[in-house]
C-alpha cells in the first residue's frame, strides 16, 4: 500500500548551467550594478534592500535583460507543462526588483496574491545566507490530526543559477542571513492575461 500526496503545490525549480548560466550573471550583474538600493522604511532595519520602485515596476524589462527575460520565458512554459496546464500561455511581467540581503537581515514571510506566477533567481549566494521558505497551503487544516503531523514549512537552499516559480498565494520568506556574504536575488510576479 502507498500513500498517494494529492493535491500538492506546484514548485518549479531548475538550475541554468554552462554558457547559458555565465551570459545570464553576466546580464543581470550589469544590471544590478545601475540600481540603487533601499530598505523599504515600513519594514524595519533587519530586512532586506530592494531596486529602487520594486513592487511597481517592471526593473528587467526596463534594463534591458533581454536573454534572462527569454529564459524565463522557456521556464515558465516548462512549469505550465508540468501542471498539464492546456490554456492561453499570453502573460506580462507585473514586477521584477532586485534584492540584496546583508548580515542578519530577512525577508519576512509573505505571498504575492495578485499575481498568478512569482519567482525567484539568485545572482549571487555562499548557499549559506539564508534559504528560501515555503508556508504549507493546507496550514488552516491543522486541527486535523494528520495535517498537524505534516510539516507546514519546507526550504529551498539558495544556489547561483538556480530559479524558482510558485503560485502567487503561496506565503514564503527567506531565514535569517547569520554570514558575512551579500546574497542577491531578482524576483518577479506574473500575470497572466485572460
């Protein structure tokens, strides 16, 4: 006998490699290197720096990140194949921003619920600067006792390369950045248009 997990969330990650991963670092370091960084002043000092209009604006389209916004593209398309997903694939960009996380500073757990898709790809990391977190979408069934038996938070270790795509309303933050090292990351929402 097997117990089936039905109903699980669909989290795509992959990792870019050879010449594709070296020309995609290259594109996005020359693009981090024209931003301007800044807590938001709401937050608090111990999170993370965001580009200047994140949450507002499109920062890769507007930097001209063309092959990472093509590479993208292709994943988002794998990550639809994957969830057998047969509808119109038409979508924009809503936001991208850049985020730098420095010693001891977070990202406090949140979701991006007006979007469909969001994402992740980390630039620059020691793998040992914070992982990415996930809050279980079934965490209101815990009054149950074999929900209360499953874990409702799972990681994801940060890795140069690597990109992650995840419905909008799943809740996810990063822990604690308890080294030395300067992680940075891009993020990006998507909407698709129906």
């Amino acid at each position: 006998m097997t117990t089936q997990g039905w109903f699980a969330t669909p989290i795509y990650v992959s990792q870019l490699e050879g010449g594709l991963f070296r020309n995609v670092q290259k594109e996005l370091f020359e693009a981090c290197d024209k931003i301007d960084f800044g807590q938001n002043p709401y937050w608090g000092r111990d999170t993370h720096e965001l580009s200047a209009d994140a949450f507002k604006d499109d920062t890769l389209s507007n930097l001209g990140c063309n092959l990472f916004l093509k590479t993208l593209d292709t994943h988002i398309n794998h990550y639809l194949d994957s969830v057998h997903c047969k509808w119109d694939r038409t979508y924009h960009i809503g936001q991208s921003w850049f985020t730098k996380t420095n010693h001891l500073q977070y990202a406090h757990c949140h979701d991006h619920g007006a979007s469909d898709v969001s994402g992740v790809y980390y630039l620059k990391t020691n793998q040992k600067d914070g992982n990415l977190y996930f809050k279980s979408l079934n965490k209101p069934l815990t009054s149950n006792y074999v929900f209360s038996c499953i874990p409702d938070e799972q990681e994801l270790q940060a890795q140069e390369g690597l990109m992650a795509l995840w419905p909008s309303m799943l809740e996810h933050g990063t822990k604690v950045n308890n080294t030395d090292h300067e992680r940075i990351s891009l993020s990006f929402n998507i909407k698709f248009i129906r």
